[in-house]
C-alpha cells in the first residue's frame, strides 16, 4: 500500500473528526479495539471481532486491547497491545505503510492504558463493560456516533483502493467456487475452495459465506453448509454470496450458476443485464429508493419474460407480486462493514428515514452521492413459504404455477457487485476484476 | 448410533439429575441453549456456541432459542425452536437415535418458550440476561452447577462412543494434515485440509486448532495461520493439536512430526514412547497430580538423553528446570468441553483443590476412577521468553545452550492422545484409530 494514499486518508479523517468532536463538543475520543468474550461455563473464547470505530482509525483488525486516542488537532496516538505471552502468538509491533502517521505506544497489560487515557471532555466507544471505574469520559455517546456514521458514507481513495483489493481477492476465490461446483464439490467443499482461493479463514470473512445448492439458493442466508455431494444428474444451479477482507474493508458479492444450458441459464443470464442497468442507474443526485422501485419493474419484466406472471410489470409491481420473488432490498452502503452504517440516516444531526412500508427490508434511503459505495444485488428466488402465502391470496391467478413448479428446483439467481458513484460514472469494481 | 445406547444413557442421566436436583431442592430445571450475540455496531452475529449444560441434555449443538426442561422423575420436555423464516435454514424436527426420548415440542418464535416454563421449586441454567421478568427459577445456582459438573467426570457407554468416533473424525483429519505438511501446504493450507478430511469447519472445532510449522510449535496457542508456504529446505518441524465434533463430544489430539531424519525426528520418537507409559499410568484410585510428577522426570530424562541438560532428570525436576521446557499440565478430563470441567473440585458439594504452587496450569486434581476420560499430553518446548529467563536465573549453567540453539528451530514437541480409564484397563481411543 503506498504510504501517500494513507497519509492523505488520514489527514482528511483528522479533518473530519476535528470538526465532529468540535461540534459535539469533546476535545478528546477514546475507541477501544475491544477484547474477545468467552463462553458460557467455558474457558474457549468466541472470535474477535474488532470494534468498527477502532478499524475505522487504524488499519488493525486482529489486535484486541488496544486503543487510539483522537485528541483534536493532534497526531492520533495508538495504543497497541504486545504482551510477553508465551501461550499466544503475539503480533509484531507495526512497521508498515501506516504506522509512521500514529504516536504509537506499546500496551505489555491491558490495564497499563489506563496512564494514557483522561476522561476530561472525552467521548469513548467501544464495548464499555470492562472498564467500569475507569475515566474514559461520555460512553458511546449517540450524537457523535451518528455523525461519524453519516461522514463514512463518503469514502477516500486509500478506502477505494481497499475495497478493489476486497474485491480482487473475492472474485479469485469466487472463479475457485466456480471450479469447485463444476466438479461436483458439496457445498461444504465449496467454502474451503474458496477460503482457500481468498487466503482467509472462515472468522476473517467479513460476513458468513452463504453457499447453496439447488433450492437452497433460495434461502436468502443460507450458511449450512451440507457436506453431502450432489450426484451429477441432481446439479442444478449454485448460488454464492461471499466476500474477503482487505485492510478491514469489505467485498460483498454474489454470483449464480446453472449447471446446464436451459431456462434457469437464461434467468441467470437475463438477471446480469438487469443488474448492470441497475449500477448504471447509481447517478449523485438520485434516489437509491427510486432505484430500488424500478428494481421491482424488472423483476416484473423477468417474471413476464419467463411466464412466470400472466400479468403486466407494472400491475405486479403495483399489487405486490414482485415482493414475493424478491423480498430482499436493492443494496446497501458497503465499506468497513458489510453493510455499512448510516443508510436510513436523515442528516448529520439526526433523523431516521425508513424505508417505504411496503419494502421494509431495504437498508438505504439516503440520496445517492459522490464518492460513496454501494452494493446492487437484484434477486429472483422461488421461496416455499412466501409461495404459499400467495397461493393462498387473491393474486394466485395471477401466477403460472406449473413455472413456478418447473423453477422452483433451482432455488433462486442473485447477482450482486460493488460499485463506487464517481461524479460522472459509477466504476463496477467486482465486473472490472472479472475483466468484463 | 444405537437407538438402545442413548435410551440407556439417558436412564443414568435422568436418576443423576432426579438425586442432585432432589438434594439441592428443586424439582424443575429449566436449561436454555443460548442465542448468538450480536457484534458492536454491526448486524452481524458471533458463531453460536452451545450452552455446555444443553447438550449435556440433548443432543443438539446448533439450535439458540431452545430449552431442556427436566422436572423430577419425568420424561425431559424439548423445546426445540422451529421458526418460519425465509431468511434462514431452519433444521427439521427432530427424528433420529434420541427423540423418542423427549417429550418435543416445536416453538414458532423464542418467547412461545414462556408458557411451558415455571419458575416454581426451579432452577435455570444459562445466559440470562434476556430472561428479565421471566418466571424460570433460580439463575445459575453455583451448588447445583458445581453437583452437575462433577458427575459430568463419570462417561456412560454411550459418551464413550461418541469421543470414540469424535477421534476417528480427528484421525482421519490429521493424517491429512501431515500429508499436507509434507506437500509443503501453509499453515492455513493445512488447516484447509484438516477441516476438509474432518467434514467440519472452522466454528464446528471443539476449540481453535494449533498448526504450527518450525519455531511457531513453541507458542502453546498457536492459532495465527500463517498463508506463507516454505520453501522445502526451510520445513523442519510441524506441531499439529486440533479435535473434532461428535455429538458434542470433542476430541483432543496433538501430534508432531520432524521433516527429516535427525535428531528431532528422534526426539519426537522419545516423545511417543514417554507419552505411551504415561497413558498406562492412568489406573483407578491413583493421582493425577502424581502422574504430572512423573510426566516432568521423563521430560527430564528426555533433555538429559538428548544432551539438553547437564544435570540429572531428577534434579531438573527438583530445581524446577524441567518446568522451561514443559510450562504447561499434562492433560484434562475430556468430554462435551474440551478442558471439561470438574478438574478442581473437591467434592460434589463444594470445595476446590487448587495445583501445586510449582505447577499452576495442571487442569487435573482429581484422583483418577473407573470411567473418567482424559488427555495425556506431555511436550517439550523450546520457547524464547522462557528461555531468556533461564539464562538469566542460577540455573543457566546446568543447560547446553549449543544444544538449546541447535533444537530451537524445531520449536517444540507435544503428543496428545484422549484415553479412557476403564477399572482393568486403559482404553487410548486415539491410538486405536491410529492402528497401533
Ligand atoms: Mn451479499
Ligand atoms: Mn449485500
Ligand atoms: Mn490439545
Ligand atoms: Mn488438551
Ligand atoms: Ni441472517
Ligand atoms: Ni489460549
């Protein structure tokens, strides 16, 4: 990574958390990286997970009891835990493209964090139950944390050149998916195969893979994993949404297969331009809601198209047909989170902005800009639970069952990419490490 | 599995719970199997881990939001969480070697849990934090726990076909895994392979698994994974300690291998045969605490043969020299935890028999019994802060440090087994999946 790039992110983090903590009224943030939880009766531990306001800092994701210490107008100080341990495999101190940018102090015990942290005008976030007694000043307090939300919307380039490399890394472990399917591999074999290709373990994957055979593609978070091999002749379709990691930026992507020439090829290929006009409909200045409607439209035009419907997109649209086949939203702000914060935010301020009753599940309303990041993620999917509902409902005799019947064996298609909204063109960073 | 083997199983289950229950007041015990947590600031989950004392119950590992209710001289209630929920798989209803065995019912959604629990004459065991106002009796009594967990030492048939097949799992995966080491696979390579060969992946494990190539089998908890592969005149040494699931009884197996020929390929054989003479130590009425003792002479002897140490085994041990190189105990009882629990106890009612001062980490006080199941895991470490402190202390001059510096590279050795004690006989399930 060229340290330039780095300096420059965070410089303009400096900018913007001078300015927060200045309107919020703190001179001093405390973010702690956090510490693992052990289990019930138990001496295992669950994995760390690092606090998304500590990473959003630092690029360190695997480092427990560390901390930075912002204080406005000053070079950030880094607070990194080195114990002598010889039960643990403990990280080297950070030389690296980023460490010249922090004063960087090594913590031996937890505890000795204590000496450099005040509580006087500070502001804390992080999991506070271990620090009870301890002056780290206001805990997580709702306001700044909002506003520091809403700024992570926009992105820098050293954030831009994180998530391309995220999405490098997927798609290579996603062709090996690929590979693995074709030859007959079980779900369960998938998921090494691309943890494999992707050089990162189950815990290091920003999300659970969701890997699904068949009709299990029409489980919309599918993380079973069988570890029983199809024979050839039951190899329908495969549906994979998975990611990797990259400095703590996320890769969120999703690819659909059918094992043969057929109808359900067709839906999958069909599904690729409908997503690719739906990236090219991220523009600054319109709405990701309205996006998401015309979504709807296209999955009405698929459903039509493929005789699944006997009626108009449009009607389907209008009368909730739609809902049932896509139940999902559209995507999602995509950074260091997988799906990133601040998507039904109204302003800096405050404010929610739900999302329209009839699509509740859709994680963004805010207007699309400049520099933010985005999943699109179409999905047809044919779900035994919602198709009896609606075969229960008046709209029954709008759907042509016998198709619904002659597609329900492969589950469902879903094409999800990354995009960046540029002022005068989206960049499809997942298509771009395809090359197509 | 046998159908009549749980019935049985559950027979001496249900007369243990019916006298501690009996004896520590209650009727009913309400047991939960937990719910994932959720990660700070994110949507995302931690892997959920199973409450130990759930699946002592049942055999069910992958379920929150179900319950045992046990009340006193009745069948075991079931709730056994079935929600409708097109996000998620869902398991189906429970049909297989154990259900006959509990009376099941199917909960929609976790609060439907409520109308079957009393909190009279009750006791509840689990993570209660999301039960405020819920009548479920008393939270966690640690004389209950404590009468449950030492019971738990004494394994029924049934048990010990499950740590039978959980090694034949763990077998079968580390054989792939030296395979892998051989081929010249990292770290996280390796690990790919053992999870592969074991059909179970990473959150599955009983506990993270140590894949340490060279120096890194000095680190005890070695779980960092290195992606490097070495090139072939770089491999020296490969310390492998990773189980298995069965049921939810785990497996717990170290092994090392030398690359080459030479002198800790040697060293490794020793190992072998010291190990094999401390699994025959483990008879009915003797200490465990002793057979630690014994476990240092023969790691005494070993440095001694080996030229590591100028002294005799019995004064190592005396100075505690021998302590540098094996720091920690030589095994646990094994079960549904991996360090399963009871180690320390006293009594059923009460009391903790801590270690020895000189040996802090030795999980087992207990004297050994007919039906008990543990681990034998002496090692020899070559491990830098320890040795720093040697070097340091008055004891230096009794080591050979060329020798020390010649071996050093290696990291270290440990030789891991899981045996049962039977009243004529020690069975080492582990060999016998070995052949030998
Ligand atoms: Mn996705
Ligand atoms: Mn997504
Ligand atoms: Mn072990
Ligand atoms: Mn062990
Ligand atoms: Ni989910
Ligand atoms: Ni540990």
């Amino acid at each position: 990574m060229d340290k330039q790039l780095f300096a420059d992110h965070l410089a303009t983090l400096c900018k913007r958390y001078d300015d927060i903590l200045e309107q919020c009224g703190f001179d001093t943030l405390n973010v702690f990286s956090g510490a693992p939880s052990v289990q019930f009766l138990d001496d295992n531990y669950y994995p760390f997970r690092v606090n998304p306001q500590f990473k959003a800092l630092v690029p360190v994701t695997d480092n427990p009891h560390s901390w930075v210490i912002y204080r406005r107008g000053q070079k950030p100080k880094l607070l990194f835990y080195r114990p002598v341990d010889f039960w643990h495999y403990v990280p080297p101190a950070p030389q690296t493209f980023w460490s010249d940018e922090y004063d960087i102090e090594l913590l031996a015990k937890p505890d000795e964090a204590k000496a450099y942290l005040t509580g006087e005008n500070a502001a804390f976030i992080g999991e506070a139950a271990r620090f009870d007694g301890w002056e780290i000043g206001q805990r997580n307090p709702q306001h700044l944390i909002a506003q520091l939300h809403w700024a992570r919307a926009y992105k820098t380039p050293y954030e831009f050149t994180c998530l391309r490399e995220a999405n490098r890394i997927a798609v290579r472990a996603h062709q090996a998916a690929e590979e693995a399917f074709r030859a007959g591999a079980s779900e369960f074999e998938i998921n090494l195969a691309y943890l494999k290709a992707a050089g990162q373990g189950e815990n290091q994957m920003p999300y659970g893979n969701i890997i699904g055979l068949n009709e299990h593609g029409a489980i919309l978070h599918y993380t079973h994993l069988s570890t029983e091999p199809l024979p050839e002749s039951e190899r329908r379709s495969f549906l994979i949404d998975a990611g990797a990691d990259c400095n703590g930026y996320c890769a969120d992507i999703t690819r659909s297969y059918a094992y043969r020439e057929g109808e359900f090829a067709e839906l999958v290929s069909a599904m690729h331009d409908k997503e690719q006009e739906l990236v090219a409909g991220l523009t600054p200045g319109a709405s990701y809601v309205e996006l998401h409607k015309s979504c709807h439209q296209k999955i009405g035009q698929l459903l039509q198209q493929f005789g699944v419907i006997k009626t108009s997109p449009e009607s389907a649209v209008e009368s909730g047909l739609t809902r049932t086949f896509m139940p999902h939203g559209l995507g999602h702000f995509l950074g260091l989170q997988v799906h990133d914060v601040g998507g039904h935010q109204t302003a800096p301020e405050g404010g929610t902005t739900p999302p329209p009753a009839e699509y509740p599940f859709l994680r963004t309303t805010r207007t699309i800009e400049e520099n933010q990041v985005f999943t699109i993620e179409p999905g047809l999917y044919f779900i035994d639970s919602l198709l009896g509902e609606l075969k229960e409902s008046q709209l029954a005799d709008e759907v042509n069952w016998d198709k619904v019947e002659k597609l329900r064996p492969f589950g469902g298609v879903r094409i999800e990419d990354n995009v960046i909204v540029h002022a005068d063109h989206v960049e499809n960073m997942t298509r771009d490490c395809y090359g197509n």
